[in-house]
C-alpha cells in the first residue's frame, strides 16, 4: 500500500503536466486573473520562461542606477517580446531597452552609448520568437546573440585581458546547476561596483523545505544547485548581496531575486 508521502509525490507528477501558470499564479503587477490569462492565451507559449513584469521595472532602474552600459545576460530566451509591446514588458534587454519598447520613444540618453547587451542561449529559436518585436521597437541592434552553451562562451571572454572587470552588470536566468560555475566566471569580468543578478534563488520555496519534502522533479533536481549559490553569494569583505521576492505574487516565491554587488576584487 503506498504511503502517505508516496501519494503526495504521484499526485505531484500526475499534475506534472498541467499548466505551470496555474501552478505558480500570475507573476505581474496585472491585478486580473483573467487579464493575466488572456495575455498568455494570446501571447508566445514560452511566456512563462520570461521574468515577469515587476522584476524586469526593478532591473530596469537598477541598471539606470548604477548606468550600466556593458551587461550580460546568460539564459536570454525570447527577450523581449512575449507580451504586447505596450504592456509592461516583462523579459530580458528590458533593463535597457523597454522603456523605448513601452512609450516608443528613443532610448533614455544614458543607453545611447551602452554597448549592445551580450545574450547567450542555447537555444537560438527561442532568440528569434523576441525578434520580429525587436525589430519593430528598433532595438534589436542592441543585443548581441551568441548561440551556444553560457560556460564556454564567458571562456572564452576570460580568455581576453581586456574583459576582466569590464561589465557592469550580470543577469544569470539559465541552467541552474550550474549557476555557482557561472558565479566563478562573472566575479572575474564583472566590475568593482558592478552588479550581477540571479533568477529564481527561492527555486520555488525549495530551499527551505526538508528535503524529503515532496517536489516537482524538476525542483528537487535543481535544489541543491540554488543552495549551493546561495551559499557563495552570502556577503563577504569582497561583495555585498540582497535578495528581493519579486514576482511572488501571492506565491512561494518562484521568482526571487538575487543580486550581488562587487565590492573589492580580493576574495
Ligand atoms: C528562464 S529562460 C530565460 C528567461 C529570460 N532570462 C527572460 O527573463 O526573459 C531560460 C533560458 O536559458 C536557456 N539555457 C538553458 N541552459 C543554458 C545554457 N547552458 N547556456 C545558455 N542558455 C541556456 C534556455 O534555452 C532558456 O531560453
């Protein structure tokens, strides 16, 4: 006879299937379900992989803040343009770009000089369903895609003297058991007083949940990774962090939001 815990797991992988935006509940500063839902029937499937709309108005004026002008994005995915240009953009070249995206107007002058952000996937598919709305806004000259795993792609900026220390912000939304190499990689080329980002470090509530707790696969699979960043990303005398729960909604969570600023370069 299966156990209480047994059935808490089937039931967890029978609804495995069904939707994750009724799962997880909106994730935008939306007010309406139903709006919210209407969007997502009208919009790209792969909507949910975007941040949402409240994370992506943060990042925005932190990048603004801090007048960033290089920046990297590891997990680009569809950048921009799942939802109608005139909403809240939620997703990726948002820091610098949604602005003009959102009022059709020309980039604030602090970005006319920023370099194109430099955004890695895997995935180019997923790069071009962003496309055709980045054409349209004009900003697609801004982002520099490069196709292909993010590990080997910071490499080989490693590689190059002249990138060491050189962007002012890191956004890492990707592959999360290797998020702590990706950690490694950017605290050489991310700046003194730059910034670098982390997508989902509450990995849905996981963190905190014994670990016999019953879980998504999915979640079980990427904890342990999530807690292992979160580990590094506790403030030493080279770093200061703070997380923010973005995106929570009325939710566990999905979506908090990690960021850590250089403080020194020594370790
Ligand atoms: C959650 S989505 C990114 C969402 C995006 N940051 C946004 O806010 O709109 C994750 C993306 O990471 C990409 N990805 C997964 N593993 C990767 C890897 N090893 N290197 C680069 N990109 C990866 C996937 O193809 C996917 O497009």
């Amino acid at each position: 006879m299966a156990t209480a815990e047994q059935q808490q797991n089937d039931s967890v992988e029978k609804n495995e299937g069904q939707s994750r935006h009724q799962e997880v509940g909106h994730k935008s500063l939306l007010q309406s379900d139903a709006l919210y839902q209407y969007i997502l029937e009208t919009s790209h499937p792969w909507n949910i992989m975007t941040t949402s709309a409240d994370e992506g108005q943060f990042l925005n004026l932190l990048l603004k803040l801090i007048g960033a002008r290089k920046t990297i994005e590891i997990g680009y995915s569809p950048g921009i343009p799942c939802s109608p240009p005139r909403l809240p953009s939620p997703t990726t070249a948002r820091y610098a770009l949604s602005d003009r995206i959102r009022s059709n107007s020309p980039p604030l002058p602090l970005f006319r000089g920023s370099s194109p952000i430099l955004a890695m996937d895997i995935n180019r598919e997923n790069f071009e369903i962003g496309l055709p709305v980045m054409e349209k806004a004009g900003v697609a000259h801004k982002v520099d895609f490069r196709e292909g795993p993010g590990l080997p792609l910071l490499d080989q900026l490693l590689e190059h003297e002249k990138n060491l220390g050189s962007f002012d912000f890191a956004f890492v939304d990707a592959d999360k058991d290797n998020y702590i190499n990706y950690h490694k990689r950017l605290i050489e080329l991310v700046k003194v007083g730059g910034v670098i980002g982390y997508d989902n470090t509450l990995w849905n509530g996981s963190v905190v949940a014994p670990p016999d707790a019953p879980m998504r696969k999915y979640v079980r699979y990427y904890r342990d990774f999530v807690l292992e960043l979160n580990k590094a990303l506790a403030p030493t005398p080279a770093s200061r962090s703070a997380s923010s729960p973005l995106a929570t909604a009325s939710h566990s969570a999905p979506h908090h939001l990690k960021m850590m600023m250089m403080t020194t370069r020594k370790k």
